[in-house]
C-alpha cells in the first residue's frame, strides 16, 4: 500500500463520533492508544479478531472493550 494522505472518515468509537485516518482497525486500535494492550473490538456488531486485514468506511461503529479481570 501506497502511502496517501487520506481525508479523515468519521466513524463511531464506543458510541462517540471520531474523525480518523486510520484506514484499518489495527489502526485505529494504535490510534487510540490501545496497540499491544489485549482488547476486544467489533464492527458493526461483529467480533474482529483480523484488525490488519479490517478496512474502515464512514460511518462504521466500532466497540473496542478493554479485558477486565476480578471477582
């Protein structure tokens, strides 16, 4: 992949409008501070383990959750 600079797309993250470059969900994963942390994320309702191979479109609503343990 070539690097182009892209317009940011606006997508929702956990419920809030967000405007990224960020063309896969790796990305946006690293955008948000979150790379090498275990997260779960989600696009559209769906569970995405492949977030390099996850390319994000405007208007995707992406959950990312945080593992929690305790009792």
């Amino acid at each position: 992949m070539t690097n182009v600079l892209t317009r940011p797309r606006e997508i929702t993250v956990n419920g809030a409008p967000v405007a990224t470059g960020a063309e896969t969900l790796a990305a946006l994963v690293a955008e948000q501070g979150l790379a090498g942390r275990k997260v779960a994320t989600a696009v559209n309702g769906v569970f995405v383990t492949e977030r390099d191979q996850t390319w994000l479109a405007a208007g995707d609503r992406i959950e990312i959750l945080s593992v929690r343990q305790g009792g």
